[in-house]
C-alpha cells in the first residue's frame, strides 16, 4: 500500500521487436491521462515529423537517442502511471537480441508479465523463450496480450488458434491455468486496452486494465518465512541511546515480532527480539517488505552479510551451490573461473565446478556445454569460500536468487536461481 | 494492542537503497539541492539510520543564482539535524578559469555546475553520490540505473550499464571510479508530494504561492531579477506564482496558482496537465538535452 492506500503493482513486458510493447505503454498511460499535455504534444510533433498519420506512442517511453532514430528499444526502461485505485511500475523491455537479458531484469522485480504476441505472427520461437523466462522467474502472473488484432479484421479464430498454441506450452511449464490470461487487443488502436472493444464482442473477458486492476498484490507475494539480512549496524552513541545496538535490513519472506525466538547465521546463536524500529516508532510486528531496525535481548556478534532468522525455520548452510545461470554480460562464463557471489547483500568468493548443461529456452531440453555467453541459461555447480544461508528460489526467492561480479570491471556478469 | 507495520513499499526500498550505500561506500555524499526531493531524501535517510545521525555530509553546488529562500531553508535544516554541510561554488569555478559564463538571452550557470560537482568529488574523494532523481522525469533518466558507475570524468555510459536484478545493487567500483546512486528512482513527482504531505516535511516558501515579479517568455514564466537575462522589451509584471521544482532561477519556471498549502499543491499536482521537467527551461533546448547532459556528467 502507498500512503494513499492504493496498491503497487509491478509489471514486465516481453514480445519481440515491433510486437507494440512500447506502443501498448504508451497507449495505457494515454489512456489513464498519465501523458501530460506537453508529453503529448511531443508525440505529435514527433509523429508528423515521422510522416504518420497516426500518433505514435511508443515515442513516449524510447528515450535514448538510439531509440528514437532506430524505432526501436535498446534497454529497459521504468515508467509510472496509476488510477484511483492501483499504483503500477511497468519495466518496458527491448524485444532485440538481448531480451534474455533485459526480460530477466525486468521481471526479477516484477510480480505480472504482460506478454505480447503479433496476431498475424502467432506464437513464435521467441514467444517460448519469453515464457521460459517467466517460468523460470516464477512470475505470479502472466497476461498474454494478442496485439494488432485489427490488422487480422478482429478476427476470433486468429485469437482461438493463438490461445491454444500458447495453451500447449502452458502444459510444459509449472504455471497453472489461472495463473495466465488471454486478452486480443490493438495496442494502437486502444481496442480492449482501457476501454472495451466494439470491434470484438466475442471476447467477453476485462480489458487489459481492468485486468491489472482486479489482481491484488497479496495474491501476487509470494508467503514464505521471514528472512532478515543484515545490512547496517546502527550505534548512535549518544547519550540518550548509549547502549542501542540496531540491526537494520529489509525483511522478506515473513513477518518478525518483539519476543520472537530468533537463530543467528553463521553464528548459529540464539536470542530474542527486544525492540522493532521504524524511524521514531517503536513496533511490535512488522510485515515482510519492512525495512525495520531490530534489538535483542543479548549481546551478540552480528553483522553486515549475517542474517536472522525464526529460530523455527533456519535455512540451509551450503559451502556447495547448485543454480540456475541466466549470463547478463558478454563475458561468458567458464569452469574454474572465480567469482564474487552477491547474495542478497553478502558477499562470498565462488568458483565455477562444472556447468552442467546449457538449457533451450524453447522448452526443448538441454545441451553439453563449456562456458555460457550473454543471454545462456544454464545449470552450474559453484564452490564457496564460506557458506551461504539459503533457500531455494522456488521457496523464497530473494533468499534463493544472487549475482555473480566479475572481478576485472566489477560488472554484474550472472544471476543465479538456487535449485 | 498488537501495532503492526505495512511498508510503502517505495518507502521501504529507498531506505533499503540508503543503507546499501552507507555499507558499500567509504564516502559517500548527499547532493542536496533545497529542493523537495533532495528533503525528501534527507528525510529517509534520517529514516534509515535513526537514531544515529545521517552518517553522510550534504553537499551543495552552489551556482549563485539560487533563490535566497532555499539557502536559508538549507541553512535551517542543517542546522536543526545536526547534519554535515559542504558548500562548493560555481562562482570559484568561472574565477579559476575553468568555466566560462553564458552570455545572452537563454543563458545559465546549470551547466556549469558539472565541473564544480566534479572537482568537489575529487577534492573531497567522494565514491558514492546520492541524488533525488527519478525516473519519471524524464524519458532518458527511466533507463538510469539505481547505482550508475561513472568514470573518473563523471561520464553516464548508457549502453553498458549494469543490471540490476532484484534488490541487490552492485556498487563495486576501482579508485578513482565513483557511483551516482538514486534512492528515489522509483518515485512519482505526486509519491513525492504525498509523501511531503503525510510527513509533513517542511519545504521552502517558494514551493506555495506567492507575489513575484516575472516576465512571460516562450509560454513559460521567468524570474525577473538581475540574475536572468531579460530583453528591454519583456515586461515585468506582479504574478502569484510557485516553482514545482528548485533549481536555479535561471532555468526554472515558475507556474501561476493559488496553492498556499501542502494540501493545494497536492490538489493542483494531480490535476496539472505539464509535466515538471515541461518547467524546466533547460531541456525544452531540446529533445535528447537531459541525455547529452548526462553523458559529460550532469546529475
Ligand atoms: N496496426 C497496428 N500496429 C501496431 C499495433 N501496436 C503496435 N503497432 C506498430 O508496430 C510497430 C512497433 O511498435 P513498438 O511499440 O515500437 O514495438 P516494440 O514491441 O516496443 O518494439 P521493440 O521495443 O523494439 O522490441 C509500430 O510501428 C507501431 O505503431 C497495433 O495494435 N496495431
Ligand atoms: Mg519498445
């Protein structure tokens, strides 16, 4: 909830180029006047420059230079619009060659992917991978937008034939039927986008809005058990608070409460939770998403990297990782190379063991490999220096994903999804 | 009675943001403009580290044509948090040489902050920025990244920026390096204003309306004083007006209204139909203006 008491909801698009990501944005944020005036005088100067007779609204989200001039989205971009009732942070992904890349980035802090099919292309090869990347992410939702649907006359046996191609993959992945969404729509057109299409009385389900609209964020968090990362040490020493030793993190998973028995990693001791803070108030219970600052009854040695947890539910301690790879960066990785592992907000040495398999993101199995480049996903077996407190991501995922930083440049070459 | 938290989550994430610089960084540094959402950064990061105090210092570039009102509101707040205050002046900057002032009818010394900012950096060996920009400002700024690595001359490389995946931020950089970082990213100029609203932060009295002596320009309407170049024949005129962003005077348009309280301003926000940055002077020069700017390493 946002102090207004409207819900947040994030979304991730996927389609491949030219599909209308960018255009369906557009048009929502046109259509829940979100584009301010001087915004939409830009897309209609732009427009006429361009020589269209229509406007062109994936001009209000391609920002970069690039963008424009090529017509195309080049990376992720973060755009905001809401309603009465629902705040929504859509990750609008390029559909070129890196979309594994930027789809995995983009959904990671997404609950809904907005899917986008060409209705006279149908489901496609890139269609698969934008589902596997779903699938993989475990995202709570998936909404398949069938777009352009008025270049095929509105047409409903191109949106059945679509829907039941789409449906055989559905069975080939761990979502459940209500867990996907099927909407025709006309990005450019505004068909069934906020407002109902005349052109489609045969479709009888909500609009794409109305659709977001109606999913509530409770259905769409995962409940797991509360994990607490330590992230800060706070030690005002003053006067007033001499002895105050805070552990500060974000809480995920669960919630936490003054007098929980809590287990302490690596450490392995146990206490109890004296005091919840938030800024100037003292709680007594706070919800997963908190970021609190926490007390305990006894001295103990806790810090940066170290976690707390409900001494009822501790997780593994591994110095021997198994994951799911998704490679971010064009450096490939390779057996024996050394990593630093960022999981949550610790930080271990990592050595690749074997790479077990390159995995197809067309559902089609795996494959032999030795190094994964940009955009492979793979299964990869990991040595660490110390251990990791985790779970698996199917349980929890912020304690079950962690990156890989390479050591030259310091760049973010992997993510990895705990088995 | 059992008193239970539910976060904002924006709220939560920003103050998550803050801490992983303070733990990330060696020196880190809060540019504060006066501005609302430079206080509103304050205000989490005193959320953040309570009840120790901010464990950063504020740094302001000042370009001189700030409005008096915002230094004397900055003077305040310092003072009342017991914050750190570095001030570093683009006036020293254009006296050593190593900037030239604009002339002529659109100039500006917004620019010129660039290289004063990045010679406080180097003075001060400063590796982490935080800054209140967010994404909804700007078409280029929703691809910046939450910690944006900048090169030892402060350039923005857009195509080969890191990713961030879930709530891990990577702020691993090599001496000299140093990472803008931006705990508001995800905020809406409106999130800022409720948020403004229900803390009940105090903001400076340009922010509500007020009697000010401007001249109409391009559709837009400027400051008329001896900081802002004005042809003989704009004339000035008494209007009630507020800004809805702090800058510099010259590149900030004020707009007409009537809002004497938080209340009003949240009120004219969600109804307005122009956009913020469509008050700023500066990126109306052009389309891609706020991208060129980043790249040689404008805020
Ligand atoms: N006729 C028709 N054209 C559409 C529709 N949606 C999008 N388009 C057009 O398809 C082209 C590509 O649209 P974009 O929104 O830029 O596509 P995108 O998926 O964002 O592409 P990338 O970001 O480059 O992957 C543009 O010319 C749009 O005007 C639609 O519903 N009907
Ligand atoms: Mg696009």
């Amino acid at each position: 909830m946002d102090i207004q008491g409207r819900k947040l909801i994030k979304i991730a698009t996927a389609g491949s180029v030219d599909d209308g990501k960018s255009t369906l944005i557009g048009r929502l944020l046109y259509d829940t006047k979100s584009l301010t005036t001087d915004k939409i005088e830009a897309i209609e100067r732009s427009s006429k420059q361009r020589g269209y007779d229509y406007l062109d609204f994936s001009l209000a989200t391609d920002g970069l230079v690039a963008e424009r001039e090529q017509g195309i989205t080049i990376d992720v971009a973060h755009i905001y619009f809401n309603t009465e009732k629902t705040n929504f942070i859509v990750a609008d992904t390029p559909g070129h060659v890196e979309y594994t890349r930027n789809m995995v980035t983009g959904a990671s802090t997404s609950q809904v992917a907005i899917i986008l099919i060409d209705a006279r292309k149908g489901v496609i090869e890139q269609t698969y991978r934008h589902f596997f990347i779903a699938n993989l992410l475990r995202i709570s939702h998936v909404v398949v937008a069938i777009n352009k649907m008025d270049l095929v006359n509105y047409d409903e046996e191109t949106f059945l034939k679509i829907k039941s191609d789409f449906d055989v993959l559905v069975e080939k992945s761990d979502f459940s039927e209500d867990q996907i969404t099927f909407i025709p729509v006309s990005a450019l057109k505004g068909e069934n986008i906020a407002s109902k299409s005349e052109e489609m009385p045969w479709y009888v389900g909500n609009t794409l809005l109305d659709h977001l609209e109606v999913l509530e964020p409770e259905d769409l968090q995962e409940s797991s058990v509360a994990r607490f990362p330590i992230q800060y040490v706070i030690r005002p020493k003053t006067e007033a608070f001499h002895d105050f030793r805070g552990f500060s993190g974000k809480l995920y998973g669960g919630s936490l409460k003054v007098g929980d028995e809590v287990t302490l990693l690596p450490s392995l001791n146990t206490s109890k939770i004296k005091s919840i803070h938030f800024f100037d108030q003292e709680i007594d219970e706070a919800a997963p998403g908190s970021s609190i600052a926490v007390t305990l009854e006894t001295e103990v040695d806790l810090s940066r990297g170290d976690m707390l947890v409900k001494s009822s539910h501790v997780p593994q301690s591994e110095k021997q990782i198994s994951a799911t790879i998704c490679q971010v960066n064009s450096k490939a990785l390779r057996v024996g190379a050394k990593y630093i592992l960022q999981h949550g907000v610790n930080r271990v040495l990592a050595k690749v063991d074997q790479i077990e398999a390159k995995i197809h993101t067309d559902f089609s199995g795996t494959e032999e490999t030795d190094q994964l480049k940009l955009n492979d996903i793979g299964k990869v077996r990991f040595r660490l220096s110390k251990p990791i407190h985790f779970d698996s991501y199917k349980d929890n995922k912020s304690n079950g994903s962690f990156i890989l930083i390479e050591e030259g440049d310091f760049d973010t070459v992997s993510v990895g999804f705990i088995d | 009675m059992n008193n239970l938290l539910i976060p904002n989550p924006k709220e939560a994430e920003s103050i998550h943001i803050i801490r992983e610089v303070a733990a990330q960084f060696e020196r880190p540094v809060l540019l504060f403009s006066g501005g609302k959402d430079s206080i509103t950064l304050v205000r989490l990061a005193q959320k953040a580290f309570y009840p120790a105090k901010i464990p950063f210092p504020l740094l302001h570039v000042d370009t001189g044509h700030n409005f008096p009102e915002t230094i004397e509101f900055r003077d305040k707040l310092v003072a009342e948090l017991g914050l750190e205050l570095i001030v570093r002046n683009v006036q020293d900057s254009i006296d050593q040489g190593k900037v030239r002032e604009e002339r002529g009818r659109y100039s500006s010394r917004n620019s010129l902050q660039t290289t004063t900012l990045l010679d406080a950096i180097e003075e001060f060996k400063f590796d982490a920025c935080i800054g209140g920009a967010r994404r909804d400002e700007e078409k280029a700024r929703a691809k910046e990244r939450v910690f944006s690595v900048r090169d030892d001359f402060g350039q923005w490389d857009e195509k080969n920026q890191r990713p961030e995946l879930f709530d891990m931020l990577n702020g691993k950089i090599h001496v000299g390096q140093n990472v803008r970082c931006f705990p508001i990213s995800n905020w809406t100029e409106l999130d800022v204003w409720e948020y403004i609203k229900t803390e009940n932060i105090e903001i400076p009295s340009i922010y509500f309306a007020h009697e000010r002596e401007v001249f109409f320009r391009d559709g837009m309407i400027w400051t008329a004083n001896e900081h802002v170049f004005r042809e003989p024949h704009e004339e000035v005129m008494v209007k009630m007006v507020r800004f809805r962003t702090v800058g510099d005077m010259t590149c900030t348009a004020a707009v007409l209204s009537e809002a004497v309280s938080l209340d009003d301003v949240v009120g004219e926000i969600r109804e307005s139909t122009i956009s913020e940055r469509g008050a700023r002077i500066d990126d109306k020069r052009s389309e891609a203006a706020m991208e060129t700017r980043k790249k040689v390493g404008y805020f």
